[in-house]
C-alpha cells in the first residue's frame, strides 16, 4: 500500500508539473498573438493616417473610443469626456474655418448635385455604376467620379426604396454589434467598429 500511494503521489506530481509547463506555454502563445493584434492595429492605424483623409482618421478614432468604452466599463466618463473634447474641437474647427474643414475638395457641389439627380430619379436610381455620368450631366462643369459619399452614390445609382433598405440592415447590425460589443463580445466589437467606421 504504501509503494502503491508512494506511485500516486509522485504520478500527481508529474501531472501539476506538466499542467504548469502547459499553462506557461499557453501564456506565452496568448502574448505573442496580442503583441500581434497590437502590431496589425498599429498599422491599419498609421495606414488610415497616410491615406490623409479626414473621415478615415476620424473614423478610426471613434472606432479606438468604441472599443474602449464597450470593453473597458471603468474608463467611460473619461472616454465620454474624450468624445465631447473631441467634438467641441470639431465644431470650432469648422466655425473658423468657415466650413472649409470638412466640405474640400468639392463636396457642397457634389452633394448638392446628387440631391438634384435624386430628385429626378427618387425610386429606381440612374442603375449601377451610373453615379458619375449622372452628376456630370446634372452639373456640366464637373468632373465627378462619384457622390464624395457612399451613402448618397448608393442612392443615386439604386434609388430611395434600396436606399432604405441598407439603411435599414446597416442600423439592424449596428444594434446588435453594439448589444454584443457591451457583453464584451470581441467579435461584436469588431463587427461594430468596422460598421461605424463604414
């Protein structure tokens, strides 16, 4: 008997040994593939900001912000207070710069144009991949090659009832995106920073 416990102790033994080395793996394995999320979302980041368009920027701060505040309950007033920071600085950014801030680039123009030709053709569109022909006959002095917006080139080309309806599924998924994303979700976390930055 005691040769037979003896056997059994030292079997346990090896096996806390074993579960401990296993576990010492797995951390490092779990650090390494954050080190490389880290590194991806370094990147895509520093992508965005060398494409120098203002709504990619922007759209990638809001969606770090969404992440924080969906994963990490302790730091909301201050990411609220971030966002309203944020905000107020945006505001008077563009009451100093009378607009120009975020209307370059011939966007007034544009959206006013797509206004028109959706105006004209409010329940099928002009068909696909007909935005630019469409704004450039509305607006002969110009040169567009689309809407400055993926929202109204959507509804030039397809027309307000398919409009509506990606409106309609994009609002669906952001809802349940972000119900997940509070459930700390990572995958809906995901999801709901690419729908937002969409």
């Amino acid at each position: 008997r005691s040769v037979a416990g003896v056997a059994r102790k030292e079997q346990r033994g090896r096996n806390r040994a074993g579960a401990g080395h296993h576990g010492d793996r797995q951390g490092k394995h779990c650090d390494v593939r954050d080190m490389l999320r880290g590194r991806l979302v370094g990147l895509a980041c520093l992508g965005l900001v060398l494409t120098f368009s203002r709504a990619g920027i922007g759209a990638a701060f809001l969606g770090i912000l969404i992440a924080l505040y969906a994963t990490k309950p302790s730091l909301r007033p201050r990411i609220l207070m971030v966002f309203g920071v944020g905000v107020a600085a945006l505001l008077v950014g563009v009451l100093l710069s009378s607009g120009k801030m975020v209307s370059g680039f011939g966007r007034p123009r544009a959206y006013s144009t797509a206004f028109e030709v959706i105006d004209s053709n409010r329940r099928f569109g002009v068909g696909p991949g007909r935005a630019a022909d469409a704004l450039n006959a509305a607006f002969p002095k110009s040169s567009f090659r689309h809407a400055h917006n993926f929202w109204l080139t959507w509804w030039v080309e397809a027309g307000t009832v398919a409009f509506l309806s990606v409106l309609w599924i994009s609002i669906a998924l952001i809802v349940k995106s972000l119900r997940g994303a509070l459930d700390r979700n990572r995958y809906s976390v995901a999801a709901l920073i690419a729908l937002v930055g969409f």
